[in-house]
C-alpha cells in the first residue's frame, strides 16, 4: 500500500471519529446554527407553496454511478428526496424525479416507496422515471416531465453535466424555477450562470443538515470543517517550512 492510500485510509478514519463523536456529543448540547444558504431557504418556501397550491416538485437525480466517486452527491439527491417527499405527504401531488442511471431510478423509487409506506399513503412507480441513459438522452426525458405534471420547481441534486442547462431552460419555458447542485464542474459552471439558486462546491452534499435530516447529517459538515481546517493548516506548515529550509 502506498503513502497515497495511507492518507486516504487515514481522512476516512478521521471523518468516522469526528462524525461518531459529534453524535454522541449533540446527545447533551443542542446542534450548532447552520450559515444561511439562499438555496435552501427558496427550497423550503417553494414545499410549502407545492403543498398550498397543488403543484408537484421535480427532483433531477444525475447520472451518478454509485460504483464511482459519483456516489456521494447521488446518496445525497436520495436523501433531499426522502425528505421533500415526507415533508408534502399532504399534498394533492407528491414529488417525482427523474434519473439517467437505472441503479440510482431504482433506488429513488424504493426511496419515495419507503416515504409513503411509513406515511400510510399510496406509492405509484410512475413518481419515480428513468428518463434516459445518456447525458442528452436524460436531460430531454426530464425536460418533458416539467411541462407534463404542474411542476412548481425543480430542484436538480446529483451528477450534472452541461446537459443541465436543458432542464434549466425548460423550466424556464414552463415557469418552473430551477435550484440546486452538481459534483460535476461544467453542470456547476451552467447552475451558476442559469439557474436562480446554484449550490457552490460542498453546498451539494449539505443538503440533509439544512432540511432537517438529523444528527448525522449535521455530523457530517462538523467533520469536514475540521478536515478543511487540518489541510489548511498542514498546507501553511509545510509552506513555512519549505521557506525555512527544513523541507
């Protein structure tokens, strides 16, 4: 094993003790206040306006494999799904969302399955769409699903690539506004640029924390300031010391 997997094998370690210790400690103390996000505050209103006047909410999954780094932003989408669903188990019209990977499609429908079984309501496999197996593909399946069901917003989660821009404008079209984020630097780069509340960077992956998700999630961002803090930290250290001489 080389020193490149050790540091890797080390962070993960580290990220476990931060996140089991956080939990354990927010057991006493009540959690720390959250920094405000535009995106997250529009995503709140935009449930609460879905719930009033009988529009659904789109949730775009991505293209994430979960056999890749793409995982991580996917297991994130799941998670924002599972708590829009549960948060408008009253509506008229629960949330769909659209996926570009049959794994990913699947476990969303098991996902909204799940919300409705523990809700008493009724699942309909339809809520759930794989739209398309390529990037393009996908993105027009998807662009068709906001102009076909009342979509109030869209909120895009997942891998994204410049395909986004797509779904973006065909929320335009339908007067669907679009929010959210991508791991994938070009779909971040049209978010940024197109849609009315991008998420930036790690913003993606803080999605549980800001809607409510629980401790872990809340872990979880504990654990990556302190991580964030160590590289910075250890990236001024060894600058100094490379001025010093000593490296």
């Amino acid at each position: 094993m080389n020193l490149e997997s050790l540091l890797g094998l080390a962070l993960v370690a580290a990220a476990m003790v931060l996140i089991l210790g956080y939990v354990a400690a927010v057991r006493k103390w009540e959690p720390r206040a959250l920094r405000a996000i535009q995106t997250f505050q529009s995503l709140q209103r935009a449930i609460g306006l879905a719930v009033e006047a009988g529009n659904r909410l789109h949730l775009s999954l991505g293209r994430g494999n979960f056999l890749s780094s793409q995982a991580g932003v996917g297991f994130a989408g799941l998670s924002t799904l599972d708590l829009i669903a549960r948060s408008t188990s009253i509506s008229d019209k629960p949330p769909i969302s659209s996926a570009g990977e049959a794994a990913l499609s699947i476990l969303a429908q098991d996902t909204q399955r799940g919300a409705a079984h523990d809700l008493g309501g009724e699942f309909d496999p339809a809520r759930a769409q794989l739209t398309g197996v390529t990037p393009f593909s996908y993105a027009a399946g998807a662009a068709a699903l906001l102009g076909e069901d009342e979509v109030g917003a869209s909120l895009l989660v997942g891998s994204l690539g410049s395909e986004v821009a797509l779904i973006i404008e065909a929320g335009e079209r339908a007067g669907s506004p679009a929010l959210g984020g991508t791991d994938n630097l070009s779909g971040q780069a049209v978010l940024y640029a197109s849609a009315h509340n991008p998420l930036i960077g790690e913003e993606t992956f803080a999605s549980g924390a800001y809607l409510g998700a629980g401790r872990l999630h809340h872990a979880s961002l504990f654990a990556q300031d302190v991580l964030r803090w160590a590289v910075i930290l250890a990236i001024l250290a060894g600058a100094i010391l490379k001025v010093a001489g000593v490296l």
